[in-house]
C-alpha cells in the first residue's frame, strides 16, 4: 500500500471559517476509503473537495493529510443531515468527509483499543476494524449532540413548528437555547484559535489617511476586495466545530438554515424564497430543486391542454426528423424549423391571453 506519510497523525483538525468569500476550508487526516480527492484549480494540491465513491476498490484506499475547500456553511449542515443509525451509514453520510481524527471522546478509544489506533491506517481491513469498534464507543453521543444541535437550530430558525417572538434576535436565542440544554457539556470545549491573514503586505496600498481607509472598507463592505482576515479552529472534536460552525453563521453571517420541503434535510439558501436543496444524493439521482423543477412543470404541461398540446405535436414532428433517411432529413428539418418558428408564436399570443386555448389547439390541428 502506497501511504503518504506512514506517521500516525495527530487526533486534531482545523477548519477556516470564511463568511466573506462563502467558504470554508478544513484539514484532517482522511483515508480515501470509498472517496476520492477532486482538484477544484489544476496544480494547486490546497484546492479540493470529497467525493464519495461507493463502488471504489478498497485495494486503492490510502491515507492523506489534505486540505480541502467546500461552501461555508457545509460542515455544519453535513453534520445536521447525518445518519448516525449505524457505521455504515454514519460513514457515508459523514465520516468520509470529515474523517476520524476528531472522534468524540478519542482518549477512551485509545486506551480500549490500542492496537487498532495505532495500525488504523495500515490497510483497508484495519482501518475498518478500527472504525467500527471506535464508532460504537460513541455512537450514542453522535445521537444525542445530534439531537440537540438539531434542537438549537430548530429553536434559532424557527424551524419545526418552533415559532418564538419576533423581538428576539438570534444571537439570544442561541446562546439561551444552548446554555438551557447544556450544549458544551457533550465535549472538551477548549480549542486552538487563530487569525489567518488573506493578504501579503506587498499587496496593500498607502493607507496614509482615514479616506483612504474608509475607501478600504467600503469595498470590504461591498465584497469587492479579499484582504480579510479568517478565523481558524483546531480541534479534537466533531462536536466543538460544529458548535462553532454555528455559532459563526449566526453571529457573522445573514444566513438562514432551512428545512427542504422535498427531502426534509437542513439546507443553507442562497436565498429567502428557495424552498428545495441541492444537497448530494447517494443514489445519485437528482437534487430536490432540478427534481421538484421538472415536476412541476410537468404538472404545469399535463394540466393545461394548450401546452400539452404542443408538447406533443413537437416530439411527434423532430422524432419524425430524426427517424428521416438521408434523402429527406434536409427538407424535413426545414419543414421542422418553419413549424416552430409559427407554433412558438401562436403559443405565444396563447400565453398572453390574445387567443383561446381551444384557438390555439385549433391550430395545431390544422397546421399538422
């Protein structure tokens, strides 16, 4: 097996937390069990992301130490949409992007399972003795800091027929929620805490004066320049960073989570009036918003006669093209062309109200 560093890393990751450019970045010991590693900017080995691959050969699962790049936000909603019932699911739901470094509760492990800890990476069967024999050691405290963060959010958000007043702001309400149920009591809340500096001092102009300042924080204001600052945390714990991921989101940021009308799952809009995710799927079908899209305008089409109508009268007429031989495709596709150019501006006039849906369907029936 091909190891990048045979060394046993140490049981801590850190996680940059970037509201300004929507970002955030987190180092961790993975073993790509199940997942590759894909490279968002060709040639830079820090710009990355996970991808879970279900039906990879365990033969060609390896330890790396990586920095990876996702969406701000993603820790702590990966974290919110887990599925803790069992290692496999718990898994593929989580551990394979975020990895088993800040296992909850890691001393215990070690000490009840010294020989797994320190051969956990050797190969695919020990890394896999480890993980299930560490996952159920705290498989219960997944549940339960699961549960309550859940339950936080729920209460901040007003999600889950939570419904708390209006003049309440949603710093108080998360930090009254969380002092209430004893949020911190689930881990060893101490951490490592540093300021990251986006800029190079070659970078930076004459500040001379406060208008020039000033002119430097109006296009920080306005996101038009990425000479920030970001806030990193190391841990040894899953449950302190998404702890912190929260409390990041709601004190810096504007941002609501939301409950997916399709799937129900936690999600981050881009925006106040999205409704359905576009949160990964592990049979790899489609998203909730492109699968709810395509419902709904299929409902649209099948409820309303005219554009029905149109539907299939155009599928009848390019398969008609397509199925033409050689002699024919030519004149067919003209045929094709001169027809939609017309339907498209009766279908117009239709969905402007200047004709009737039985004028429009008259049409077609005239014109086939």
């Amino acid at each position: 097996m091909n190891l990048l560093n045979i060394n046993v890393p140490k049981d801590r990751a850190s996680m940059i937390l970037d509201h300004y450019t929507g970002a955030e970045s987190y180092s961790t010991t993975l073993y790509l069990y199940k997942s590759n590693i894909v490279f968002w900017e060709e040639g830079n080995k820090y710009s990355a992301e996970m991808e879970i691959d279900l039906n990879k050969n365990p033969k060609k699962a390896k330890m790396i130490k990586q920095t990876l790049a996702r969406e701000y936000g993603s820790f702590l909603i990966t974290f919110l949409n887990a599925d803790f019932s069992n290692a496999e699911n718990a898994y593929n739901t989580f551990f394979v992007y975020y990895g088993l470094e800040c296992l909850n509760h890691i001393d215990n492990i070690r000490k009840k399972y010294p020989i797994e800890y320190t051969s956990r990476y050797v190969s695919t069967k020990k890394f896999l003795d480890y993980y299930n024999k560490a996952f159920e050691l705290v498989k219960k405290d997944y549940i339960k800091f699961q549960k309550d963060i859940r339950n936080t959010v729920d209460f901040v958000f007003n999600l889950h027929e939570n419904n708390s007043s209006s003049d309440l702001d949603r710093v108080s309400k998360f930090l009254a929620y969380s002092i209430a149920i004893d949020l911190l009591e689930h881990f060893f809340s101490s951490m490592r805490f540093s300021i990251v500096k986006g800029y190079n001092k070659d970078d930076i102009k004459e500040y001379d004066n406060n208008d020039k300042i000033e002119e430097l924080a109006y296009e920080i204001a306005n996101d038009k320049t990425n000479n920030m600052c970001a806030y990193l945390y190391e841990s040894t714990s899953h449950f302190a960073l998404a702890y912190i991921s929260l409390n990041d989101l709601i004190r810096n940021t504007k941002k609501n989570i939301s409950i997916c009308q399709n799937c129900g799952r936690y999600f981050l809009p881009s925006s106040g009036k999205e409704i359905y995710c576009e949160l990964f799927n592990l049979d790899g079908s489609p998203s909730c918003r492109s699968y709810a899209s395509r419902k709904t305008y299929e409902g649209k089409i099948i409820d309303n006669v005219a554009e029905l109508t149109y539907k299939r009268e155009y599928q009848r007429r390019i398969t008609r093209v397509y199925r033409s031989d050689e002699t024919e495709k030519t004149m067919r596709q003209k045929e094709f062309a001169l027809w939609k150019t017309k339907a498209r501006k009766q279908l117009s006039l239709y969905r402007q109200g200047k004709i009737t849906q039985q004028d429009f369907c008259e049409w077609i029936e005239k014109n086939k």
